[in-house]
C-alpha cells in the first residue's frame, strides 16, 4: 500500500492517507479497533482523572459516534491516560512504538497540534473524540478541512511551500524507509513543486482552503482515501 501511495502524483494524497493511518494507530494503541462485548458504564466514569470530560449527551450530540462507542473510547482514553489528557511526549511516544524504523517525533508535533484545537499543551478525551469523530465519520469537506489546518502550521489561513515541506519531511522522516522503492532525499521537494502545481490556482506562491477543497474533490485518488478507513470502529 505504502509503495501505491509514494508513487501517486499527488503529495496531498501522500499527506491525507498518512493522516488517517496514524490516527488509526491511535486507536490500535488505545486498544480501540473492536468492540468488546464486556459491560461498560452508563456514564463516563470521573474519579481519579484530573481533566473531567464533557457528559455523554453532549458528546453524542456533537460527534457522530453513538454513547456505546464513546464509553468505549473512554474506557480506552482512560487506560492510557489516567490523568485525561494527553501531552504531545505521549504522542511521540505513541508513534516511536509503530514506527521504530523511522523518526516519527516531528510529524506526531503536528498530528498532535491538530488535535489540540484550543492549543493549550495537552489533547483532552473531548479534542480526541472530536478530531477521532471527522476523520472516520466526516464528510469529506470535514475531513479535507482538518487536514488542511494540520498543514497550516502556523494557522494564517494559507499553506506555503515552507510549510507543505515540513510536512512532507516529516512523513518521510517518520515512513521513508518503509516504501518502495526507498526514497531519495530530494523527494520531499519535488513532492511539494507537484502539490503547489496543482493547487495553486492563481500562482501566487500559497494554497487557500477554497484551492485544497478544489483540487482534492477532483482528484480520484484522494476521493478513495477518504472513504478508506470509514468502517473502522
């Protein structure tokens, strides 16, 4: 799959599977993939966390999972996180484990930016769930949205060639030596001249949210990728 993805024209393409698949190692390592037939609680158990989450009708109301799968969550969540909340070192730490052949802190520094919406040093279960919630069970303009604030790193409404770089050498940094064939170091900037080629409509040197929702909903490849993890939970 990883060899398919390298060799596709488009680095969105590269950028928005590669998002999602890290979230699904989210999951994996939350131990969230499938459904237990265990009983779980009624309410989203509070003692002993230091970050209380929202109540459940409230998150129903504004994710699209129902109250069983977020109970799951939680359960998950609050495994692994005692405290509630997540810092961006348990992020790094979470994909050092699923990419120990690579060097996965810089691109889990922007996966967890992402998440942290509010930007207060620390993913809360409500950030998780939210974010967790667009990329499964969003609409592809939901989903093309969040991905083009992950790739807005400084938050000023545009992408810049700077920007989609460090992106893109953070994947390679974190699955470079995964695919096949082994990339060249120079591949990285090529990727980002194709992607600017494509998107940059009026050749202004920055890509506008309306240009990425453009481009990506007439691209096929990138239209398959977003239905490709729908099914998970």
């Amino acid at each position: 799959m990883l060899s398919a993805i390298w060799e596709t024209e488009g680095l969105q393409t590269v950028g928005i599977v590669v998002l999602v698949f890290a979230s699904i190692k989210l999951l994996h390592i939350l131990g969230l993939i499938s459904f237990s037939e265990d009983s779980v609680e009624d309410e989203l158990e509070l003692s002993a966390v230091r970050h209380r989450p929202e109540g459940l009708e409230q998150l129903e109301a504004q994710t699209r999972f129902s109250r069983k799968e977020l109970q799951i969550l939680y359960r998950g969540f609050k495994n692994e996180c005692p405290s509630g909340v997540v810092n961006e070192d348990t992020f790094k730490d979470i994909y050092a484990q699923f990419f120990p052949q690579g060097d996965a802190s810089t691109y889990a520094h922007f996966l967890f930016n992402a998440f942290d919406t509010d930007h207060n040093g620390s993913v809360s279960f409500e950030d998780f769930v939210m974010g967790l919630s667009i990329l499964l069970r969003g609409t592809v303009q939901e989903k093309l949205i969040w991905a083009f604030n992950l790739y807005d790193i400084n938050k000023d409404g545009y992408i810049t060639k700077e920007e989609m770089l460090d992106i893109m050498k953070a994947i390679y940094d974190m699955m470079g030596k995964c695919t096949y064939p082994v990339l060249k170091e120079e591949t990285p900037r090529q990727h980002v001249e194709v992607f600017f080629q494509k998107m940059d409509k009026n050749k202004d040197g920055v890509v506008t949210i309306d240009e990425f929702i453009d481009c990506c909903q007439n691209d096929e490849n990138i239209m398959r990728s977003m239905h490709l993890f729908e099914n998970v939970l």
